[in-house]
C-alpha cells in the first residue's frame, strides 16, 4: 500500500482502493490478501461468515469459478477520521459461470454491493457486505 497518504482517513481509503483494485479486479490477484488483511480477517456476506485469510482466499477463489470475467468499478470511498472505519460503494460485472447455482451460461451479470471494513495496523480486519444479489438472480431467472 501507498504510504505517501498523510491522514489515517486518506490510508484507510488507500487500503481498500487498494483491495478492490488488486482482489476483485481484472488480475485477481489473492496474494494481495496477505499484504492487506490481518490473518485474523472475517468477513460478512450473504449471511455467512468466513474468518482468516486462508479461507477468505478460498472463498474468493470459489466465487471467481462461478463468476467469471469480474471487474470491479469503485463508484466511492471514504472513512472516518481515526482511520478505522472505510465504506466503499462498488459496482460490479462479470459473467454467469454458475453463479446462484444456475447453469453456467455466459451471460452478463451486475451488481452493486457496499462494503464497511474496520481497519487494524493498517490493515483489513473486518468487512461486512451487502450487495444486490437478488436483483442480479433475478436478471437471470426471468
């Protein structure tokens, strides 16, 4: 990560800037995981829980077989004063490789999603997702 950002706010936006760009970009690139996330890292999605890094890796990896092509736009960013608190507010593209459990068609598939993180040393340690899943299954079912 960038250190040249002088406030804890500007950091922590650098951090998840910084996340969204490398992970959930075109590279995918999940060792940026050990770099920017506590090993302790939970994260909060659709209702379940995935906590440490190794898991949250595979988690991604999972993801990524069933939804192809993603690329992540980061519409805003910002966090509180102290540096320990970042949102992001995101759209995403990719295509249907079976993602929702439907058969893996190709088909383009959106959504938007927010993301609250807490931060901790600098890095990632807690995330809590909300993204329009429903709205995107039902692009595909109907």
């Amino acid at each position: 990560m960038h250190e040249s950002h002088s406030t804890p706010s500007e950091r922590a936006v650098a951090l998840a800037t910084e996340f969204l760009t490398r992970v959930w970009g075109p590279a995918h690139d999940l060792e940026a995981i050990d770099e920017l996330m506590t090993e302790d890292y939970r994260i909060w999605s659709g209702g379940a829980l995935v906590a440490g890094r190794e898991p949250f890796k595979e988690w991604v990896r999972q993801f990524q077989a069933i939804y192809g092509d993603a690329h992540t736009e980061i519409r805003e960013t910002f966090a509180n004063a102290a540096g320990d608190r970042v949102v992001s507010r995101w759209y995403n593209t990719g295509v249907n490789k079976g993602i929702f459990g439907l058969p893996p068609d190709g088909r383009p598939v959106s959504f938007t999603g927010i993301a609250i993180w807490r931060v901790e040393g600098g890095r990632l340690a807690e995330c809590w997702v909300e993204r329009a899943a429903l709205e995107s299954y039902r692009s595909l079912t109907e």
